[in-house]
C-alpha cells in the first residue's frame, strides 16, 4: 500500500505483487519538491514496472496512470457505512448546528483538495446556510491559517471529528 519503492524484491523471489495508491502523494503540498517527493515518485514508477496489479482509490488517479504510464489499474473506491440518522445534538452544543443548516465538507484540510475554491465561492453564495469544514490537517498549518483568515463569517472549522459528532454531522448536514 502506497509507496512501493520495495515491490520489486517479492517478485524476485516470485511472488505477484499488488500496490493499492491513495492518490498521487509525490505531488501533494506537504512534500514540495523535497526528498519525500523524489522517493515516492519513484516508488510509484516501481509500481507501473513490478506490480502484477494495482488498485486505486479514484477515476482520476486510474486516468493519470494510463495517460502517463500507459499502465491498467483496478479502480476500487473507499466504502462508507450507511449511516443511523442521528439528532443534531452534540454539533447543537458546540457549534449551533441544527438539521439542514449547513453544508459540510469532511476531508484532510489540504491545498489538492480545492478547498481554497471551495472558501472562495461560498462567500459569493447568498445563503443562510453555514459550510462546515471538519477534517484534520497533514503538515498543512499555514494552509489551513490562509483559509480561516479569508473564509467570511459564515464557515466552521470543526478539526478532525469521529463518533457520535461525526455521525451527527453526516445525519444533519444539507443535500443539495
């Protein structure tokens, strides 16, 4: 699962190799051109050579390596339990959020995932709905800085949640 500078070795001894990716970490903000990004791109490059199969978590990550690598990937995305509807209780105390009040993004709080878009066209939307960021960061503090200073009055950051506020945010949040 993810860099698989290593594959290489099990097959030499001939054993099949399958690589899960996540997405296309070399390229990731937290990493900029440092020796991370190096190493991981490479790793990804031993993948496309050594692996007998590789599996990935999005379509636009089984685009990139057909476009770049000409290499066929099996395309498996996150599952999600379906979850119990949950009353707005916990997030009511906290946050003042009640069903259908906000919009709610939950995610790492990183540069790739758009969310600079995301912050920059809410504060054009007239609504009185609030958008709801929760997620935790990864090595990603100034970024997440620049967002709250240029979000508008209008945007909660919740940082990393689970349990019953995660659930209570899942069952409340609006569907547009």
């Amino acid at each position: 699962e993810g860099p698989a500078f290593w594959c290489a070795i099990p097959k030499f001894f001939g054993k099949r190799v399958l690589v899960t990716i996540h997405g296309i970490d070399w390229a990731r903000a937290k990493w900029s051109n440092s020796f991370g990004s190096k190493y991981i791109k490479k790793a990804e490059q031993k993948a496309v050579k050594h692996a007998d199969a590789i599996i990935v978590l999005s379509e636009n990550v089984q685009d990139y390596f057909k476009e770049k690598y000409n290499r066929e990937t099996v395309f498996i995305p996150n599952g999600v339990n379906r979850p119990h509807l949950d009353e707005s209780n916990e997030i009511t105390k906290r946050w003042g959020l009640k069903k259908d009040s906000y919009v709610l993004f939950l995610g790492r709080i990183v540069p790739e995932k758009g969310l600079k878009y995301l912050v920059d066209a809410w504060k054009d939307i007239k609504t009185d709905k609030k958008l709801v960021i929760a997620g935790g960061t990864s090595d990603t503090d100034d970024f997440v800085t620049y967002l709250k200073k240029n979000c508008g009055d209008n945007v909660i950051f919740t940082n990393f949640v689970q349990g019953q506020t995660l659930r209570e945010l899942y069952s409340n949040a609006y569907i547009y």
